[in-house]
C-alpha cells in the first residue's frame, strides 16, 4: 500500500509541474499576443491551472516531508510524548483533509450533475477543474492515513525527512 500511495503522490507531483508549465505557456502566450496586437484571455484557464497545480502537489510535498512543519516541541519531548503529538498531528489532519476531500467530491459531482460552466469566456465545464482539487485532496488523504499508521505502529514516517533538505 505504501508503494502504491508513493506512486500516487509522484503522478500527481508530475501533474502539478505540468500546471505549472501550463500556467507559464498561458501567460507566455498571451504576452506574445498582445505584442503582436491580438487579445487573449488567459487568466480564467491559468486560475484553473493554479488551482490544480496547488492541490495535486500537496500530497507528492507531504510525503517528502516538503511542508512546514514545527518540529521543535517534538524534537526535544520523550519519545512516547512525540509519537502521542504525531498521531495527535496525523489524526486531526486526516480529518480536515477527509472533510474537505468529501465535500469537495460532493460538490463535484453536484456540479456535473447541473452541468455548470465557468463564467468567464472559455465556459468550461467546472467539474474538470474541480475534479484535479478533489483527487489532490484524495491523495493527500490517503497519504496522511498511511503515514498515521507508520506512527501508530512505530514506524520512521516519510514526511519527517525533507528529500529538499541538505542538512542533517
């Protein structure tokens, strides 16, 4: 299962990077048309990109252990009062997370139930960029869930370790 969630975490890493290129190559595009004296409208499909990029890599920075974390407390309380903290931790961000990831999949589907569009010129249906910020925030629970059960079987978790970090 751990694999299986590393895996997930990496796909949806790669598809915030591409976004994120996706967000440069809009802008880029539309910079070159204004020069070239064309309108393009780019900022409605860049605010879908950006909300799919940030929600998609929010698992892939968890399980690298890429988000702040204040480790201070922690690090200098026994242990078992540090694994009690992490698990604290761990179960109450499963929970907004599970919140969030299931009222957002409800919304979701509601949205493509109605068949609602974007209101900007593109018009795009809004389950599409809806669907990339519940998936996100699937995995990040899924990761969350995993990582709780290293802690509570007295594991080394994953996100402890920032694969960014030079120091230690």
């Amino acid at each position: 299962m751990r694999r299986l969630i590393e895996q997930l975490a990496l796909v949806c890493g790669y598809l915030a990077a591409f976004f994120l290129v996706g967000i440069a190559i809009a802008t880029l595009t539309q910079i070159v048309a204004r020069q070239v004296g064309q309108a393009i409208e780019t900022t409605e499909l860049s605010g879908f990109f950006l909300a799919a990029s940030t929600f998609l890599g929010l698992a892939y920075t968890f399980v690298n252990g890429g988000h702040v974390r204040i480790g201070l407390m922690a690090q200098f309380a026994p242990k078992r009062v540090r694994a009690a903290v992490e698990i604290w931790v761990c179960a109450v961000g499963a929970f907004v997370v599970g919140f969030a990831a299931w009222h957002m999949t409800a919304f979701t589907i509601e949205t493509y139930k109605f068949g609602d569009l974007s209101p900007g010129l593109i018009a795009a249906p809004l389950w599409i960029p809806q669907s990339a910020v519940s998936f996100g925030l699937i995995v990040l629970l899924l990761a969350i869930l995993e990582q709780l059960t290293l802690v509570l079987t007295g594991q080394p978790t994953r996100y402890e370790t920032n694969i960014d970090s030079t120091a230690e």
